[in-house]
C-alpha cells in the first residue's frame, strides 16, 4: 500500500513540471527591475508598445499625459522626445542610452531627484521598464 501511495505521488509531481517558464513572478515590486524582459525577436514599437504605458501609468490630475509636470509631458512622441526633466536639466529620453536617462531614473528603484513615479501608484513592472529601456537603447524610434 505504501509503494502503490508513494508510485502514484511521483507520478503526480512528474505531471505537473512545465518546459515552459513563468517570468511574471521575478519583478521586485520595490525597485520595479527584475528578469522580465520583452521578447528579444520582437521589435519595441513607441505607438504600440511604449505610448500605452504612458497612457495607463502617467495621466490624472496633475501628471503628465495632457499637462506638463516639472517640465514632463508624456502624450506623445514628440512630447516625450523633447521633454526636459526640471529637477535633471536635460531630455528626460537619451537615444540609445537608457542608462543615462532621466526617465529610466524616475521609475525604477529610488531615482537620483524627487520621488519615484507613477507618484501616488505602485512601481511599473519590470516588463514595462525594460520595454522602455529597450525602446530608448534602440535609438528611441517614432515607429
């Protein structure tokens, strides 16, 4: 009886591995970074991929999607591009340097100036960041 319990447990765990792996888990809410990258086949689009984020993540009263807050408006292409950040001086977005821009500062971990953003809301999720991050590191394209 004890083998037959202990055969039919094994079978069950077996049954229940995956080949397949769930990245979602892997994001520390406190810093929003983590291993959840977008798809490496897959070509960040602004208007498709990052504009969203914006919309869903930076509007409301006294925000950045149709006002200017601290020198940042988040509802366009174009808005985002020439933004400059007050508290940094400079373009919140540097092509092809993520490291180096401001807006990757404000939403992961503790940024250099001011509070993290979305003010008021939990940190985006580390897919989101890297979908940014991706974004500007490939130039930031108006695609």
């Amino acid at each position: 009886m004890f083998r037959t319990t202990l055969l039919i447990l094994a079978v069950t765990l077996a049954a229940c591995t995956s080949d397949t792996i769930d990245n979602t888990g892997l994001t520390d809410p406190g810093t929003g970074t983590g291993t959840t990258d977008p798809p490496t086949n897959t070509v960040i689009q602004y208007a498709r991929d990052v504009q969203p984020i914006f919309n869903q993540s930076c509007g409301g009263s006294g925000c950045h999607i149709g006002e200017s807050t601290n020198g940042v408006s988040l509802g366009s292409y174009g808005q985002v591009t020439s933004s400059v950040g007050v508290q940094y001086g400079r373009a919140i977005v540097q092509a092809g340097n993520s490291a180096d821009s401001p807006i990757i500062d404000k939403i992961s971990g503790q940024p250099r100036f001011g509070s993290r953003m979305p003010l008021g809301q939990g940190p985006l999720d580390g897919t989101s960041i890297n979908i940014i991050r991706t974004w500007i590191d490939d130039g930031a394209p108006n695609n």
